[in-house]
C-alpha cells in the first residue's frame, strides 16, 4: 500500500505476483463479469496492441496451448478472421478436450471460419505475424514435450512475436527461465503488471510491455498489497527538487570514497567522479598514494589522500557525511582495513564490491540500518552462502533475503536492478546491455554516495540512484551505441538527468 509520503503511483507503478492476478480476476468475475466476456476483453485488448504495433501485418499464426492463455488466443484469431487476416490456428490440446471458457474460445474461432491444426514438430510457422498463447502465468515447474517444441519453433521462426499475458516458459514472479522461453518482440499482459516481466531473464524475453487493466483497478483492492513497485523516470524530479539560490557545497555533503588498493585506482576514480558528477557538495578519495598522480589528473575537483593503510586515514571518515567502500579495495591488508575503519566511522555507507566480499568472509555477522549494499549476483551469493544460479532462479527472494539478513537497503544489480528496503521491493525497468562492461558498478556506488550526501533517506537515495544510473547508461546508448559504452560515459549523461531544467531560460528552474 502507498504511504502518504511517497510520491504519486504512478512514479512508482504496483507489481504483482501471478497468484494475486489470479485473485483479482477470481473477484471480477464474482463481481459481476462473466469469465467469457473477461477473456474477450483481453483478446480484444491483445488484437489492438498487435495491429498497433503491425499495422501492416496480412497474416498470423496463433499457437494456444489448453488453458485461458490459450482461450484469449482462439478468441485473437477470430477478431483477426473477422478483419480479414488469414489466420493459421496451431493447438497443443485438441478442441475435444478444452473445457470451459477455453472450449468457448475455440468453438467462436471455429464459427468464425478459422481452421485448426495439431501442433507438429517441423510444422512451419507461416504468419506474418506470431502470437504465443501457449502457457500462461500459473506455470511453475520445467517446460518440456510439445510446449517445449513449439516455444523453440516460435524462437528460431525470425518471426515477430506477440505474447499474450506473458511469454510462455517465464516465470511470472520471478523472471526466470523455466527451461525455455519465448523471446516476445512485445508482451501484453492483462488485469495488473506482473513482478517478473521486468527482472532476471525477463529483458531478454518480453520485449515491449503492454499493460491492459480490462477496466480493473488493481490498487482499490488493499488488502492485496503490490509485491514490488516499478522505478519510473519521474521520481528523480520528484525527489530532487530545485536548490535554494543561496545553497553553498557545505550544504551538499562530503562524501568520501575509500578504494583503489595497489593496482586498482580506476574503479575508485570512477566512483569519485561519479559521485561528484552528480552534485555531492565535496568528494574526497583516499586511495593508495601511486595513484594519486593520476586522480589529480583526471578529476582535480576531487580531495585525493594517498594512503598506505588504514592508519594513515586520520580524521577523514569522521568528517564525512557518507562513505563509500569497495571500488577497488582488494581483499588484502589494504582493503581489509579500509572497510575495518569505514564500520567503524558511525557514518552512513555504500559497500560494493570487494568490500562485499570481506563482509561475507572477513566481517561476517555484520547487520546496520544505515548502509546500501550493492552486489551482482555472483556477490549476492557470496553474502548468502549459495550458489549464483539460485539467485537467478529467484532474483526477488534473494533480495530480500539479503536484506533481512544484513539490513540497510539491498541493490540487486542485474538485468531489471531490484531495491529492497526494509519492507519494500523495487524494480527498475531501464537499462541496457551496454552495461555489461568493467566499471558500471564503480559509478553507481558514487551516484548513490552523492545522493546520501545531499540528504536523501538511504532508500529513496538507493531507488533515484539506480533510476539514474540505468537511464544515464539509455541515454549514453542511444548516443553511441550499446558496443564499447564505458562506465566513465555515464557521469556527464547522469549530469543531466538530475538537472531536467538544464537549457531553461529562468536560471531558478535549474537543479
């Protein structure tokens, strides 16, 4: 449920697990909706989203599978009949053995003239156009037998493809995989958005989402709280509004970052000018003393200490607002005792990377409520004691999991970037693969190291933070393209993004 003080919904858009959708349209139908005429409204809902998106479209192949997923499918291929589309009709389960709604659906696209046929192997796919009405959300276990085959025929086929409430073989909770799925060029899913369209596999497989309520107002219902809310891009003005005229860097925090052991001083660099990239009123970075040549260089607005060890850190971390550990540290000496005197500094911190890594071996036990943790999934499972696979097989519980266990806030990074705070759970949508490249996590521990520093709580400056970070990343994409996009590319773009009034004649408009 919406607090009072969070911004409007539609910053923050609601997400549900499947057995909640099931349980909203459980009480549409017992409020009055017959389930035929939901199913036709969904059809219908699913038909315009294609001609919309393939207006030029002549043909379609329709793949229903035995359930209502299949249904909306037979009930597509009637409307598109109807229109004049030659429509080839392929089932996983013969007409005779449908049943309820289902068999109403295949009986309409009968009366309509649309033939049916068998799903084979080989059978060639010959729309212009594919819709996947194979399985719907209540899957749970392995795809496998003709469901399976047919899901490979739809991915290997170049065909466009559009999914009907989701693509078939992912799982709607969590994004995974289940053995195989589609890969949906745009996914339109019915009655309230769904938790695993937008993280794990999920990118790679729904394409564009399309959300369709069929006149449901999921919200209105609630005791039927979202499991996790969608980032949207207008929380960042929402939650960075204008600076007084007369504010001075003082008022803007200090933000120290403590890493680049021996080898390894770009990721701090990064982390630094990221940081001061996006509006921490000082930055300082104590690093280790070879490579302070090359930070004066680079960024000289940062305060840059070359430090042999943690002894030489003097009253640093004590007059930081924030800190910011783990770019670089190394899990040596060096970096052990950096993170020993960042815990030690009653400061509020962002630990990322091998300052992940000690707290799972070096400082295990350890639980704050002032801290962002940032790991990937490789780093997640360190913290957890599992295996990276398992948290890909449930990206959500292993955020949450991670954040009952440690505290703080929990920044899953990975495909659809998850938040979780101490009792909600966020996704980000944006983003791109483009971000696959050395560096990306350095930049984001200073994005989120700035925003703690100007003032914002730990997990709104987590949510703005990730927004930021994956949007800067889009729109470094868009400028160049997803190939060689470096982490050092997204400072000036995040610039940007927390200034949405930069180029405004009225200089007060500025951020």
């Amino acid at each position: 449920m919406t607090r009072a003080d969070e911004p409007h919904p539609p910053l923050l858009r609601p997400l549900y697990r499947a057995e909640q959708v099931r349980e909203l349209d459980r009480r549409t139908i017992e409020g009055g909706i017959a389930g035929f005429a939901l199913m036709q409204r969904a059809a219908a809902a699913a038909w315009q989203a294609l001609r919309a998106r393939w207006p030029e479209a002549r043909s379609l192949t329709v793949l229903c599978g035995g359930g209502n997923n299949g249904g909306d499918g037979h009930v597509l291929a009637a409307l598109a009949a109807a229109e004049g589309l030659a429509v080839q009709r392929l089932l996983l389960k013969p007409v005779d053995a449908l049943t309820g709604d289902a068999r109403r659906a295949a009986d309409m696209a009968a009366a309509a003239g649309v033939a049916a046929e068998a799903w084979q192997a080989g059978l060639p796919l010959e729309g212009d156009v594919v819709v996947d009405a194979l399985l719907g959300t209540g899957l749970g276990g392995e795809v496998r037998g003709a469901a399976r085959e047919a899901i490979e025929a739809v991915n290997q086929s170049g065909r466009p493809v559009l999914a009907i409430d989701i693509p078939s073989g992912l799982h709607a909770d969590t994004g995974a995989v289940l053995g195989a799925a589609v890969r949906a060029t745009r996914t339109v899913t019915f009655i309230a958005d769904k938790l695993g369209l937008y993280t794990g596999a999920a990118p790679a497989h729904v394409g564009e989402a399309v959300l369709c309520a069929l006149g449901v107002d999921a919200e209105a219902e609630g005791d039927l709280a979202p499991a996790a809310r969608r980032l949207e891009a207008g929380l960042i003005a929402a939650r960075l509004p204008p600076r007084a005229r007369d504010a001075h860097k003082g008022d803007c925090g200090h933000a120290l970052v403590l890493g680049g052991a021996p080898g390894f001083g770009g990721a701090a660099l990064l982390a630094a000018e990221a940081c001061a990239r996006l509006g921490a009123g000082k930055v300082s970075l104590a690093t280790a003393p070879e490579h302070v040549t090359a930070s004066l260089v680079r960024r000289p607005e940062v305060m840059v200490h070359g430090v042999r060890g943690a002894g030489d850190l003097g009253v640093l971390p004590a007059g930081a607002d924030v800190l910011v550990v783990g770019p670089g540290l190394g899990q040596g000496s060096w970096g052990q005792g950096m993170l020993q005197a960042a815990l030690a500094a009653s400061r509020p911190l962002v630990v990322d990377a091998d300052g992940l890594n000690l707290l799972a071996t070096r400082f295990a036990g350890q639980r704050r409520d002032d801290w962002i943790l940032t790991p990937h999934p490789g780093e997640a499972a360190r913290l957890l004691g599992c295996a990276a696979g398992e948290v890909e097989a449930d990206r959500p519980a292993a955020a949450r999991a991670l954040q009952r266990r440690y505290g703080g806030v929990v920044v899953l990074k990975g495909a659809g970037t998850l938040v979780a705070g101490p009792e909600r759970l966020a996704v980000c949508p944006h983003g791109n693969p483009g971000m696959a490249s050395g560096g990306m996590g350095d930049a984001l521990s200073g994005i989120l190291g700035a925003l703690l520093a100007q003032g914002l709580d730990l997990e709104a400056a987590a949510r703005v933070g990730v927004l930021v970070h994956a949007l800067a990343a889009d729109r470094a994409a868009r400028e160049g393209g997803e190939r060689g996009l470096l982490a050092g590319d997204l400072a000036s773009c995040a610039r940007i993004l927390v200034n949405p009034t930069m180029g405004e004649n009225d200089a007060a408009a500025t951020r």
